[in-house]
C-alpha cells in the first residue's frame, strides 16, 4: 500500500468515528435543550456553538428555515447520512503528520520524534526555524510573517539511523489546489532555499528533510510547466538538503548512508 492509499484509508476510519460522535453530541445536546440534562458535557460544546453560529445567528445560508432542534434531529436519524457528513468534524486536517509518521515507522522501521514528550512542538520554546535574513536555525522563536519559516514538525530517532546524524523533517501533505494550499509551494520552496544558504553552517551530521505528499506536488503548477511541482522542488536538493514523500524516504536516506 502507498502512502496516499494508507492515508485515505486512515480518514475513512476516522470518518466513521467522527460520524458516531456527532451522533453521541447531538443526543447529548438534544437532551439538554428539551430540559432531560443540565448542562451539555465539555466535549460536546463544540457542536453546540457550531451549530448555534451557523444556524441560530445565521452564518451560513439556509436554502430551507430550521432551527437548531430541526438539525439535531437530523444528525440523530440514523438513514440521515448528508447531514453526519456536513456536520461532523473532517480528519483531513487534523494531526496528519501524525499519519505520515505511522506509515513511515510501519513500512520503514523509521520513527520520527515529534510532540511535548521528545521536545520538538509546532510552537513556543521546543519549536525550530529558520530565520529569513541570517539563514540561522533557530530554537524557541515566534513564527513571524517574512521573518521565520515554518517550523520543523520533527527529527528522526537516531535510533532509527545508522550514522550520528540531526535528521530534521519538515511535513507537509496536500491533496487539492486552490484557496490556502496555493501558497504551500511558495512556502516549501522559501524553507528549502533558507536550509540551503544556511547549509553551509551545517555540521556534518545535519540534515534537513521535506516530506511531501499527497496529488497536489505531482501536479503541474501551470499547463505550460514541463515538471510537476515535485520534481521542481527537487531540483532544489542536495546532498543534505533531502526532498522525498513517505514512500522514498528511507531511499534517500540509504542513498546518503545515513541508514
């Protein structure tokens, strides 16, 4: 199984999961609003205050007038699919480094180290990055707009390696174009051109990863590109600055006997 399959057969799990704790949600709320409970638990506010922003201030537009009952009603009907899947909350953002990072140790036998527990967050004082103008790696600066890059989501276990290496990795999955996802190219490419100014700084044991996957980077930015945006970003690695997805990193790695 490639990645991209493993990932989307991961969402669909969670999916289902999501869909049934809609449904446990709207009960709960349900219960509240028609005075059997008195107060909605902490971890079912959410599809409260969701449903009350869109339906009851009227954030969203509604084709057919319904209050927030009407809508419970229709999550809680177990032949109502359109509604658990308009309602329920999406998978496809939530912690899907973490995806990779499981496919990655399952097929590989490679574990990247990320979170609280090895030190290495998306923020704040274990966070890592580059800055723009001095090409400094850096620990426990703000993400700042044109000053700092993206910060790394992990590093490789050395106990995944062969040799003493810093194997940062930078993560990124995305499937389609438009909106946001447009500048996720420009990002990639910025943080790839700081690591390869600052590569000279490096020690030899450092490396720097970007993980790509998902169909977005295998499509061609422009009809008239003659590479896709992957093999583009490629060309701007070298012998330590690594651009792969999931399915070729440990390649990468051997190539560079670091594995």
């Amino acid at each position: 199984m490639s990645f991209y399959n493993y990932y989307l057969e991961q969402n669909r799990i969670k999916d289902i999961h999501n869909q049934k704790e809609l449904v446990r949600a709207a009960k709960s709320i349900k219960s509240y609003m028609i005075k059997e409970i008195n107060e909605i638990p902490p971890k079912y506010r959410w599809l409260f205050e969701k449903l009350y922003k869109n339906i009851e201030n009227g954030y969203r537009g509604l084709s057919v007038q319904k209050n927030l009952l009407d809508v419970l009603d229709e999550i809680i009907d177990e032949n109502n699919l359109s509604s658990k899947l308009n309602w329920s909350k999406s998978p496809r953002k939530q912690k899907v480094e973490d995806i990779q990072r499981d496919y990655i140790l399952k097929k590989h036998g490679i574990r990247i180290l990320a979170g609280k527990k090895y030190g290495i967050c998306a923020s704040g004082e274990n966070s890592f990055r580059f800055l723009y103008e001095t090409y400094e790696f850096k620990q426990g600066i703000k993400k700042i707009e044109g000053i700092t890059t993206k910060s790394m989501d992990g590093l490789i276990d050395k106990k995944s390696l062969s040799a003493n290496s810093n194997c940062w990795v930078f993560q990124k999955v995305n499937t389609d174009d438009g909106g946001s996802t447009n500048s996720v190219e420009e990002e990639v490419i910025k943080t790839i051109s700081v690591s390869n100014r600052h590569s000279v700084k490096f020690k030899d044991s450092d490396y720097f990863i970007f993980l790509l996957d998902g169909p977005y980077w295998l499509r061609k930015q422009y009809k008239n590109d003659l590479k896709t945006r992957f093999e583009k970003i490629s060309d701007l690695a070298s012998e330590k600055i690594i651009v792969c997805d999931s399915d070729t990193i440990k390649f990468e790695l051997m190539k560079r006997k670091i594995i």
